[in-house]
C-alpha cells in the first residue's frame, strides 16, 4: 500500500552504500540536504517529513531489522543511489526489497527513484537476476553520472554553496517528478472547504468568492539595501506589468472551470487586483516585528557572495508567517553585478530568476524565466486568495 503523505515519517528513504559515499567524497550526503532543501523551496508552507539517509543511526550488518524495516514502512518514497558498492551490498538488496514487498508495483513505478553515478555500474545491476526479478519491465534510472568519466558522479557543488549547472538540470527534473506527486498526494488528502451550518444555500459560487477576494492590495516585499537601495522600484514595475496577465489568465480558468461544470453558477469576471510593492530595507530587518503582511517576497542577489545570501534568507524566512502561511520568496540574480550567465543559477532554498539590469531604469527578467515569473506571482496571487477565503468561510475555486 503506498503512504499518505500525511501518514509518512520520512518524505523520502535514500538507499546506498556508505562505501559509495566515502569514495565520491560524501556525494549521498549532500545530494539528500539538496533533495530536503530544494523539495521545501517548492512546497513552502507544506509540512513535509525528513530526509532519511538508510545508514544514519541504523545496524551496517545482519538482517534487516524491525527499526529499519518500519523506516521503510513510514517513507512516501525511497531513492537508490548506485555506484560500484551498491551492486555488491547484500543490505542494498535487502532494503529495495522490502520496499517492493511493502508498496508493490505501483510503488516501484510512482515512488521509486534510482540515482546512477556510474553508468557501468546501473547497466550491472539492470542486468542482475535481483533487479529483474523485483522492478517492473522498463524502470527507468536517472544518470548523475559526468559524461565524460562515466564511472564517476557529476559534481554537486561548483563552488561552497553554489550548484553546479550539470547537477542542476538532472536534479530538476527528478524534483519536478517528485513535487508532482507530493502535490498530488497532498490535494487527495486536503479535506472539503467547511461551509458555516445554516448557511449553505447563501454561500457564494467559487468564482464569485474568488471575485470577493480580489479585491484590496496584495503585497510584494522587494529588498532595498545600501548597494541597491533603488533597484528594488524598477524591479517592482516589472512585477506590475506581469500582475494583469497572471489575474487574467486565472480569471478565464475560473469562468471555464463554471460554464462546464454540471450545476455552474454564471460566472463571475475577476477584478484586477491592486499590486501595492513595498521596498524592503533588509539592514533593519531586525527592527521589524513580523513580515506576516507579505504576500511575496523578493530579494537581490546583487554583490552578495552565496553566504551572505544564505544568511538573508535565514533573516527573512524567520520574520515570516510559518508553516502552510510562509509568502512565496524568489532571488533576482541582476546581471550586472552578477556576470551573465547562460544557465539558471541556483540558490541555497529559494528559486532563482535572471534579469537583464544593464540600467537603473531597465530591468527585465531573461525570456527563458519569464514563465516562471509568472509562475511566482501566480503562487502569490493564489496564496492571497486562500487567505481571504479562510477568513471569510468562502469556497476557494
């Protein structure tokens, strides 16, 4: 039976072989704080359960016992990790068989990751009787291999705290998956929107209550400092300009999700909300009580070395609202300061968008990201909107 995510301890169990891990200079151990990190940069605001790596306080020999075995059990999903060790340890074995007994098939198939770092080293273990006999024909792998010493990882980080674009594109896509079905396991498991007794037959339709909700100001904290203590006005006009799309767009799925629904209300036009930007001076921040007024939250990464950007991040993070009501929070990587790069660039926690900042008066997001732009104000806009309808008992659309 596959868990719940609500039923689950661990968010994922990592199988592998600490041999492994010693040999490629503690690889497992960073790709799992990553696979933490970047799963709760995504679901923020969602209660997700640990990490676990197989070898942390457990037995390194025997059978496998009741406290291992009840990890297994508690995990929403298991990640192999394979090199060389891998495909000699009678333990590796043991645990993804178990996870095969315990979750079946459609387990193996839906929450099941394998992580290749050497490619000789997968190919021997899609070979073996064991891997035959317990994955469904066609299991698909993911090579984290380099392409060009295929028996050794690709490296995780290219600098201290800066991932590397080869790691990156591969690691997308596996958390891309893998949000997907936590998404998925988390709107199967949200319970019905409560109506107030008695006044069911007067509740408004969704789209109406969606129409409700929009009106007033929703709120996009830009970071000011003294390098770029004007930046963050530019960079807010911007965010205004993509603000009346994001609303339209979500305003026609409304109506459409209305007139095709059996018993459809007529539908309700969604009013442009009012995007009110605030700049953000982040040398006071400790002067503020709380941020909890914060739709979104935007910060420069301007002059900042990747520590200095961690710990802002750790400074804003803990003047939000906790939990399921933390803001959405992106990085604006402003090229200048920063040199043009050609690939996305990562940031500890947070998602990262390139802009073009050649003048104070002109700052664009790089065409590639202009999608996940509106991505993030699609999430503010959303989050907004199941504010309002908590505090108004209304249905959300």
């Amino acid at each position: 039976m596959i868990n719940t995510l609500e039923g689950s301890d661990y968010t994922a169990f990592i199988s592998y072989a600490h041999a492994d891990d010693v040999r490629c200079h503690n690889w497992v151990s960073f790709f799992a704080a990553e696979l933490q990190r970047g799963l709760g940069a995504v679901m923020r605001g969602v209660r997700l359960p640990p990490v676990h790596l197989s070898g942390d306080n457990g037995p390194v020999a025997g059978m496998l016992g009741p406290e291992l075995r009840e990890r297994i059990d508690k995990c929403f999903a298991m990640v192999i990790v394979v090199h060389d060790n891998y495909v000699l340890s009678d333990w590796c074995r043991a645990e993804l068989e178990y996870f095969c007994q315990r979750f079946g098939e459609a387990g193996c198939r839906e929450r099941l990751y394998i992580v290749a770092l050497s490619e000789a080293a997968v190919e021997q273990a899609v070979k073996g009787d064991a891997w035959r006999r317990l994955l469904p024909a066609g299991q698909l792998w993911m090579p984290f291999f380099d392409e060009l010493q295929r028996g050794e990882p690709v490296d995780i980080y290219m600098a201290p705290q800066l991932v590397s674009p080869a790691f990156k594109s591969q690691f997308n896509r596996l958390r891309e998956d893998f949000v997907a079905k936590l998404r998925a396991a988390q709107a199967h498991e949200q319970p019905p929107p409560i109506v107030p007794r008695g006044d069911a037959a007067n509740a408004p339709p969704p789209a109406a209550a969606a129409a409700v909700a929009a009106n007033g100001d929703v709120r996009i904290y830009i970071e000011s400092n003294r390098h770029e203590v004007n930046l963050w006005q530019p960079l807010g006009e911007q965010m205004r300009r993509r603000w009346s799309q994001v609303a339209a767009r979500i305003a026609a799925a409304t109506a459409a999700a209305s007139t095709t629904a059996p018993t459809a209300a007529p539908a309700v036009a969604m009013p442009a909300l009012q995007l009110r930007l605030r700049g953000l001076p982040v040398e006071q921040i400790d002067q503020f009580p709380s941020l909890d007024d914060a739709d979104g939250v935007m910060l420069l990464w301007g002059r900042k070395t990747p520590d200095a950007l961690v710990a802002q991040i750790n400074k804003v993070e803990n003047k939000m609202s906790p939990g399921r009501d933390a803001a959405p929070g992106v990085v604006a990587y402003l090229m200048p300061p920063q040199q043009t790069a050609a690939e996305p660039v990562p940031a500890w926690g947070w998602q990262v968008l390139r802009f073009e900042a050649r003048t104070p008066d002109d700052i664009d997001v790089v065409g590639d990201e202009d999608d996940e732009l509106q991505a993030f104000l699609r999430r503010v806009l959303e989050r907004r909107l199941l504010r309002e309808a908590a505090v108004s008992g209304r249905a959300m659309p």
